[in-house]
DNA sequence: ATTACAAATGATAATCATTATCATTATCGC
DNA sequence: GCGATAATGATAATGATTATCATTTGTAAT
C-alpha cells in the first residue's frame, strides 16, 4: 500500500512509476474487488483522473506480470483483476443465474490442503506450481 | 456416448436431435480434450461434416446449458469447452510461459476434500454449489 | 407417409473486449 | 536540466462471439 512499496517494485523490474500507474493502484486499493478494465477507466473518469483506456489495459497487464494483480475469469466474456495477496487466496463463488461473485478468503483447511496437493501433482507431472485459482458455480442466495 | 442417451436428453431439454448437434458430440468423444470452438468447427471440416461457425457456437453454448459440456478458460483469450464427467471432475495445469495445458482426474483425495469444502461454503454463504474448476499454473515439464 | 409449424441452420453483418500503431509526452539516471 | 527511452493517448485493427434473417430440417399429429 506505500507508495515507496511501489517504487520498490517497479525499479525492480525497471520500469517507471507514473502518475497513471499509481492512480490504477489506488483504484484496487480503494475498492478492493476484482474489476475489469472498463470498470479500472470508468473510476478513473469518476475522479477527474484522465487515463487513456489503452493505457488501463496495458498497465492491468504490467502489474499482473508483475505479481501485484492477477488475472480472474468469471464466464461473462472479460476478464477482471483483483490485488493478490500472499499467502491468502481469494476464491470465488460464482452465480450461474445472476452472475454475481462472492470472493472468499482461503479457508485455512484449505491453504493446506492445496499446498500438499501442489507438491503430489508437482512430483506426479513434473509440473512447477507457481498459484493456483478455484470457482465454484452455483446459486447465490438470493437464486436459490 | 451411444446415441440413445443424447437422444433421451435432448428429448428431456425439448431440444431437437439434429445431425450437427450429433456431429459435434462425436468430436468431442474422438478427440477427448478441451476445444476451442474453432477447432471443433475445423475438426468438422475436415470430416466433410459441413457444420456453420455460428451453429457450432449456438450449440456449444446448448450443450453446457444443458450439461453435457462445461466450459473452462486458460488466459488465452478463448472459451474451451470439454465433455462433463462426474463425479470425477478435470482439473487443469497451465503452463504461464507456454500455454499448454494437461488436464488430470481429481485424485480420490481432492474429491473427498473438495466435497467437504462444498458443504461448509453452503453453510456458511447460503450458496447452493453446483460445479467447481480448479486451475493451477506455473511452468511445465518443458519449461521449468 | 404427409403435413404443418416451430426450431435449427448458414451466411454474414454487427458487437465488443482487447491489442497494435504511431506521434507526442513524461520519467529518471546522469 | 538533458537526453535517451519508456509511457501515454487517440484511434484503427483484430479476433472471438453474437445477432439477424431467409431457408431448411425435425417432429408430432394427422
């Protein structure tokens, strides 16, 4: 959340801290939900902050190279990003009638039951696990 | 896969059995994988099984409504759909650096785990849980 | 079988998210 | 501050998916 923390992360990966990079970065902290890059631009716009919807994109996907954001894909034709966060996973619920998404915070059964699962399939597939993302598709509350 | 059983289900969903329909069902039991739309539009080429692009999409789509197909997304910018097998589910092992994908059974203990999960999500959400997919990434044998 | 009618199809235009292009602007190490 | 170079903005291009609509096909009833 520092801005310093930022500065630290691009220099690493050599590359320039912009009024447009720090400007989306705030938008996940704020908001703190999984958007799309639409959603990135429109909030954007709302605060006055001109960003080019070219530029939403290409920086979504730098802070995604980046480790920062990671990419999610609900089944509604575009894909949204949210903060990661380490060692805690979010995953989703997903409502097959309305389409709305619950993010869940990993249970802790789960975070090590996943993680045992990692190194079975690591040595079943010679397969180097770097993350992982679970849905579950259902009815939410307010469909069932 | 006897045709039987298609014809019982397209009969339960009011739906018309059609040789198109026939047609892309045989694909997806040939060649056992995930496929892109395209590709099953191509596969059906070169059968000279003249299926239009759009009736492959129309049907795709009818055939994961009416479950015999679900859809998976990798982060190539493409829907996969594949044949739905319970209870045994497919996960998935995305390769970042080459997209290649290996598909595996859910090992005995994940089903068990994972049925587990479902129940305390219910419970604790009020969201009646249908599907799930799970999809680890990283880098496979070749690339790691 | 034949008919009748709704559902399905094919060809192709339209849509919409994402990416590429390229001239202009901003960042950062010196 | 300067200069090299990365980043941006405006917009055109791309590519997957969806909509349209005239024609064909499947099916249930005759």
């Amino acid at each position: 959340m520092p801005k310093r923390e930022w500065d630290r992360a691009f220099a690493y990966f050599k590359k320039k801290m912009t009024s447009s990079r720090q400007a989306i970065m705030e938008v996940f902290e704020e908001e703190k939900k999984h958007l799309s890059a639409e959603e990135v631009y429109d909030s954007l716009k709302g605060k006055n902050q001109k960003v080019g919807i070219a530029t939403v994109y290409r920086n979504l996907d730098l802070l995604t190279q980046m480790g920062i954001l990671h990419r999610v894909y609900f089944g509604d034709g575009l894909e949204h990003y949210e903060i990661t966060r380490k060692p805690i996973h979010h995953h989703h619920l997903v409502c097959n009638k309305c389409g709305s998404v619950i993010d869940y915070s990993e249970l802790i059964e789960e975070s090590e039951f996943i993680s045992k699962l990692e190194q079975e399939l690591n040595t079943r597939y010679n397969f180097k696990i770097e993350s992982h993302q679970m849905y579950f598709y259902g009815l939410c509350k307010k469909c069932r």
